[in-house]
C-alpha cells in the first residue's frame, strides 16, 4: 500500500466555542495522530495531561476538524484503486477532488473505497472532515431515548473509545482524527478481502483450517497458496464464487504455551493468491502458535467452574487489567508496549485482559504477547452502560465484531472473547431497568449476536457473554460461586480484609488505589506544596470520594501520615498490601479460585489510580508486591478455621519439595515458638497446613509476628497479629552502606531494629532513577541490597534518609509529634 502520512494540514470547522487563535488557521497535522496531538505540537494548547488543563480543553471534542493533503499520482495499468482508512476516529466524511467518496461512524473498523475514477494524473486532494462525536452522540441519544451508564457522557450511543469521555481514572479528551494507516492500494484481477486461519491441534499434529475471501475486479480463476512449516496446500477459486477453505495439516509441531508452562514457538504462515498464468496478486502472512484453549465451566460441589485450560493444561490465571496506555493512540508506539510487556512479565503476570472501554489494540500489542507467551482476554467494546441496540448500532457493532475476530484469529495469545464489562450486572444492580422502561440495552448483543459470530468465525476459542458472568440468567452476574466475578465493595465501601470472606471461582476485576510516583507528580503537577488535597492532586484524582476512600483505608492500618510525603509513602504501601492480600488469599484457595485478574496494570495520564504502573511508566510499590504474590512459588499465612495455616502454591511442572520452619518472634528477633514442615506440593497445585496453638495465639499480639520460610529461598511469609498503627514499632535504626559504580548505586541496609516494608524511593532525587526492590521487612541483624539505576549521579546521604529511604517505623516519631 502507498501511504498517504504526508503533507497533512488541520482546521477546525468555525464555531463560536473555537477560540479565536486557532479558528481559520491551518495546522500541521501528524497521520497516523488526532486533533490534540497536533494542536500541543502546534503550541496552541496546554499539555492536557498537567494540572488541569483537561478542563480548558473540552471544546475540541465539540468541534468538527478538516484534516487535507495533496498527493501526486501516477497512473498504471491497474484494475482498481482502492483508498484503504485502517482507522477513522470517528465521524469522518472523506473527499477526493472535491467529491464525497464515504462516511464512517466507527472507530473500530477499517474502511475501503473505490476511488480509481477519482483520481488524476499529478496533483489530487483528499479530505477527511471529522464531525463532533457529541453532536452525533446526542442526536441518537435524542432520537432513541437516554441510556444509564456510569459517567454523564453519551459515550454508549457511538462506536468509539468510551474512555475517551472520561472515567474514574482517565481524563475527559474526546479525540478526532485519522488514528491509524491510510493510503492507496493498487490491484488487479483479485486481491485477498479476507484471511482467517483456525488454528488447532489434533493429537499429535497441528492443523490449519484457512478461510479465505477474496474481492474480484476479473471473473477469472485465481488459486490460493498457503504454506507453514513442512506443509502446504493450494486450492483454485473458480469463477463465480469468492471464498475458499484449506487445510494444512503440520506433524509433530512444537507447542504454544503460556508463560512459565514452557516455551512460545511460532511458525510462519504464508498465503498467497495466484493468477492463472503464474503472477502473483496478493499476499499474506502470520506467525502463529499450535496450542489447544477451552473453557471449563462444568458444574461442582462448589458452584461451577472457570478454569481456563491450554493445552489440556489447567492454567491459574495470575492477570492484570489492560486499559489504553494513553488517551492519544498514536503516541503508543511498539517500543513503549515492549516496556509495559516487560513490566507485565517482571511481576508476573500470564494473562491481560484488554477492558471493554478501550479499544481492540494494535497488531504490536497481540504480537508481542504471542512471544512472550502472556494470555489475552479480549472484551467486545461495551463498558459500564445500556446500550442501544437499535440501527444503525447494530449493524455497526456486526461489523466490527466480524472484522475484529477474523483481525486476531490468528494469534495463540488469544485465548478468550468477553461481551462486555460489567454491563450484565449493571442491568441486575445499578437501578437501570425502570429508567430503561422496556428499552434495549445491550442484552441481545452479548448473549446472542456476539455469541453467532464467534461461534462462526473463530470457534476455536471460548466466549463468555460478560465479565462478570455467572454462566446462567437465572443465576446473579456476580455470583462468587459460578463464573466470573468483580469485587469493588472492598474499595468502595469496605476494608481489604474483606476480600478473605470471598471465594470465588475466578475474580476478573479488583483493585486500591494510590498515587503515582513522586517524580510523575512533580512532573504533572505545580502545586507547591503539593498536598493530598492540594489542586492538582484533587484534579488527578478521578474516582467518586477517591480521597476520603483512601483516608478510610490507611485509618484502618495504618499510623496517621503527619506530612505529604508520609501520605504518598503509606496510601502506596496501603495499596500494596491490599492486592498482596487478595491475591495470596484467593491464591490459597486453588483449585476452587482458578484466576485473579487485578484491576489494573497501567495508566494513560499521570493519576491516582489502581495502576501498578503509574502514567509515566514507573513502577508503584504495588508491582513489586504483585511480583512477590504472583510467584510461581508461594508460601503464605492465612486463617482458616479459626487458627491460621501455613499454605505452600506450586505454579510449576515439578513437585514442591522443601523443608520449612515457621516462628513466632517478638518484634525484636525473640524467638517463642516454632515448628518445622517439610513441603511436599505436586505441580500445579496448594497445599494447606494448619498451625500449631502455640504459633498461632501470641503472648502479646501487638509485639510478635510469624514468619515461614521454605528451602534456601529468600522470599518469605510474615503474618502480624496486629494492625500497624496498633503495634509500637521501635525508632527505626540501621546501618547504610551506598557504594556508586559506573551506571547504578548499591544501598545495603543492615536493621539494628526490625524495619517493616522498607522501601526506597530513588526517583525523588532523579527522575530516572529505579530500583530493582521494594517492601522488604528486616528483622534485626538482617541485611538487603537495593540496587538503583539512574542517568546521573545521585547523592549517598540522600538514598539512605527520608523520604528516599522509608520504612513504617518512621511514624512512631511523626505519630508523637502528631
């Protein structure tokens, strides 16, 4: 294809809400990018991701925009000229020389028009006018009757990026432009329309079921080629008919597994379509894996099951939510999905999901999963709202849904399809069905058209009709026992403790929130000082009572912060141990809980939010607590029955075999009791041992704690019979040791106390400092080293001092002076 990314200009259409130095005035505009990329390339608007500059900038969503560029074309001797629009976000009129050639109301779907008798010999103009989502949103908002949704926004009456409207964690930037490829495609005779390989294994083999389409511009024969590793096959299309079926039947290939199961081999499938005489028309090709994927939902002494299972392989899921890596698509380039990825894995992480209110991502995503072996579950783009399901929706929701399934067919990273979020059990709770009146809102898309067309087009992978979805309608949506199920009562209206009373069959949505990094605040924000309810902090802090929410939390654990940087320090740490304990919790309970999916991985904008990965890719104490509680290997304390067990997780091929010890010590390294185990845990599997009376009921509960260690491993279990801000931590005293070298600096702590949670915060005197731990409890005598990494020189003092260097002890002074 002959790209068209040159040359680009950009006006908005005049209106009395475009302000004065931007109207009549043209723009150079960037393709693949949109209205707000280019107008801050331009300088003429604030960055609207800093203080809350959003607010001054909700007239570009309102406004219609004029993208133009001329291009030379050179005829030849073709059949057809196609313009080909990969993506048009989102109310587009497109022109060529004056006359309409298109309109598009779909930001997931690619278009493709005839443009041949259009064209010229040396100088043409194409236009793409993109109308305000908000007007066309609101006139079918007007014409069918409102829906209930989440937000105040008519994000559910148009085919675009929901998010893009706002939410509890996004900003309000509703975007316009040519957000992906566009340019010229010559062709003649035929040319591939469609290529849709259902990949699957048959005992020992892999086999390759092909679908093919192809678009004539000649009623002639044309005959398709396809070959992967040692096998191949051709078939001729005869005149008349458009589509074809292969089959490829590979020997013996090597298996796609997910992460930590073994290894991603991936072979190269290529398609060609022929023409009579030997030329070729047209190609295709992808890397695909051979692995087996179903979904056990089958009914049990506990409810019913969701156990995802790979290659006849039962796969815990240890998953993290996936929203838009930025608000502006085009700034998320594959280099920038690699270091996400890479943060993923480093905690990880097997499986992300790609939520309903983003968008379907680019090939880069889906190919980078495919090598690193991470799962996907891919929502259908429905969010947290009634939608209509009368035209011209429902033949836009079609056809997206067609194109998009057939898109990602091919990758073995796919491994589930979901029909919406949270929209089942939004009709079940939310107050919608009086409001409704009777109305459509979405119901016939997830249980029965959705349903069809995966069921058609790709029946290789399992589809479940929503997230959460308890598999039945007579049974509630957010059944713990059955499906699927999102736990948000924890951060809305109830302690993390909480998340102990549940046991669930597989949790595909639960977070606590806190702060981004320091250094992404610092950079977002001019606050000065900045403080928790400073303006910038409140601006960037989305959710509904966000703040008091967190205040809830930290009042139940934790001492009183006596300064900001006390409160970013422990609303962080407060985070951290929530999820921990989720996820250890449900963990302990396999194999009736087969999954937890943590609500979420990243951010697109600097903001307090669930991420583990903050808005300008730092890395939040929670990843490092994700990393340690979604090991393969896991030893944790739980309650159970009153008393407390020790309960050993084996995410491996091989048996667990070890010695263990665990003691009761008082705060200051005492030993009162202990007891020693040898593990014995089969792969892929729990095993739960009760304690002992002596370990479990301390003499004094506010000075011991337990701690469990297994083998030689350094990772351990603490249990604390008691909440911090209830136990008298000692005044925290250590020994320091910074020894720089040439592009990182050493930090070795010895404790001459115990330190709990200590943490070091590098990027307070560097923004690209990091450092490779994060949360570690010494006991006294013990020693850990920090390494960081940074561009530039960092001072020692300041790495081993506040608030670079913090542990919960450092409340025991601020609390006296409080």
């Amino acid at each position: 294809m002959n790209l068209l990314h040159e040359g680009w200009t950009l006006r908005a259409v005049p209106g009395p809400q475009v302000p004065s130095a931007i109207a009549g005035r043209a723009v150079p505009a960037t393709v693949p990018g949109c209205v707000h990329t280019d107008l801050l390339a331009a300088g003429l608007i604030p960055d609207p991701y800093l203080d809350d500059n959003e607010r001054s900038l909700t007239w570009i969503g309102r406004t219609d925009w004029i993208y133009t560029t001329t291009f030379d074309h050179l005829p030849e001797d073709d059949d057809r000229v196609d313009l080909v629009c990969a993506g048009l976000d989102t109310i587009a009129t497109v022109s060529l020389n004056g006359v309409e050639v298109g309109r598009t109301e779909n930001m997931h779907r690619s278009y493709r028009f005839d443009v041949g008798a259009l064209l010229r010999a040396g100088a043409n103009t194409l236009t793409v006018r993109f109308d305000s989502v908000y007007r066309y949103a609101e006139a079918h908002r007007d014409r069918l009757g409102n829906r209930p949704n989440a937000y105040p926004e008519p994000f559910n009456f148009v085919r675009k990026t929901a998010c893009n409207f706002g939410w509890d964690w996004g900003p309000t930037l509703v975007t316009a432009g040519i957000w992906q490829a566009i340019g010229l495609q010559t062709w003649s005779t035929a040319r591939l329309a469609a290529v849709r390989p259902l990949v699957t294994v048959d005992g020992c083999d892999g086999r390759v079921e092909l679908h093919v389409e192809v678009e004539r511009a000649a009623e002639v024969p044309v005959t398709v080629h396809a070959t992967v590793a040692d096998a191949a096959s051709a078939v001729t299309i005869p005149v008349g008919e458009q589509t074809a079926v292969l089959i490829l039947t590979v020997r013996d290939p090597a298996r796609w597994w997910p992460r930590g199961y073994g290894d991603q081999p991936l072979y190269d499938l290529e398609v060609t379509l022929r023409a009579e005489d030997g030329r070729t028309l047209d190609g295709w090709s992808r890397r695909i894996g051979f692995r087996s994927v179903r979904l056990d939902t089958a009914p049990d002494a506990h409810g019913s099951a969701f156990v995802l299972h790979v290659n006849e392989v039962p796969v815990f899921v240890k998953g993290a939510n996936w929203i838009p890596d930025d608000a502006f698509p085009n700034r998320v380039t594959r280099q920038r999905l690699a270091q996400r990825f890479d943060q993923a894995v480093g905690a990880n992480v097997n499986l992300l999901r790609v939520w309903g209110g983003g968008r379907y991502e680019s090939a880069d995503f889906y190919e980078l999963a495919d090598s690193l072996g991470l799962l996907v579950q891919q929502d259908f783009l429905f969010a947290c709202a009634a939608y209509p399901e009368e035209e011209p929706f429902c033949i836009e929701v079609e056809a997206e849904a067609r194109e998009q399934v057939a898109r990602l067919a091919a990758h073995p990273s796919l491994v589930l399809w979901t029909g919406n979020n949270e929209n089942l059990w939004g009709w079940h709770d939310w107050n919608w069905q009086e409001p409704l009146a009777g109305r459509s809102w979405g119901r016939g898309y997830y249980l029965e058209l959705l349903p069809r067309i995966v069921g058609e087009l790709d029946p290789t992978r399992p589809y479940w009709p929503g997230s959460p979805w308890s598999g039945r309608e007579d049974v509630h949506p957010n059944d713990p026992t059955h499906g699927t199920m999102h736990i948000w009562d924890v951060w809305n209206t109830d302690d993390y403790l909480k998340y102990r009373q549940y046991v669930p069959r597989f949790v595909a949505e639960f977070g606590y929130q806190a702060p981004p990094a320091y250094a992404t605040l610092r950079r977002a924000l001019s606050d000065d000082p900045l403080a928790p309810d400073s303006p910038g902090m409140a601006h960037h802090q989305k959710a509904i009572d966000g703040d008091r929410k967190l205040r809830r939390g930290l009042d139940a654990h934790l001492p009183a912060p006596a300064d900001f940087d006390d409160w970013h320090y422990l609303t962080q740490l407060n985070q951290a141990r929530a999820i921990q304990l989720g996820v250890e919790h449900f963990r302990s309970h396999r194999p009736i809980c087969m999954g937890t999916i943590v609500w979420q991985l990243n951010d697109c904008w600097p903001v307090t939010s669930w991420a583990a990965v903050d808005g300008d890719g730092r890395r939040k104490p929670l990843w490092y607590a994700l990393r340690r509680a979604y090991a393969d290997r896991l030893l944790t304390v739980q309650p159970r029955g009153g008393g407390l067990a020790l309960v050993a997780v084996n995410e491996t091929a091989e048996a667990w075999r070890a010695p263990a010890t665990v003691t009761r010590l008082t705060l200051a390294g005492e030993p009162k009791a202990k007891a020693s185990v040898d593990l014995d845990v089969p792969a892929y599997s729990a095993v739960v041992l009760a304690l002992a009376p002596e370990l479990a009921r301390p003499d004094d509960a506010r000075r011991e704690l337990l701690v469990a260690a297994a083998g030689d491993t350094t990772e351990r279990a603490l249990w604390f019979f008691a909440e911090d801000k209830d136990v008298p931590w000692p005044t925290a005293r250590y020994d320091a040791v910074v020894e720089p070298t040439r592009d990182r600096h050493r930090v070795r702590v010895t404790a001459r106390t115990i330190l709990r949670d200590l943490t070091l915060f590098p990027d307070r005197l560097h923004p690209t400092a990091t450092v490779d731990e994060a949360l570690v409890t010494l006991l006294p005598g013990e020693s850990i080293s920090f390494t960081v990494y940074a561009d530039a020189p960092l001072d020692p003092a300041a790495l081993t001092a506040r608030p670079v260097l913090r542990c919960v002890n450092d409340m025991t002074n601020a609390q006296a002076a409080v």
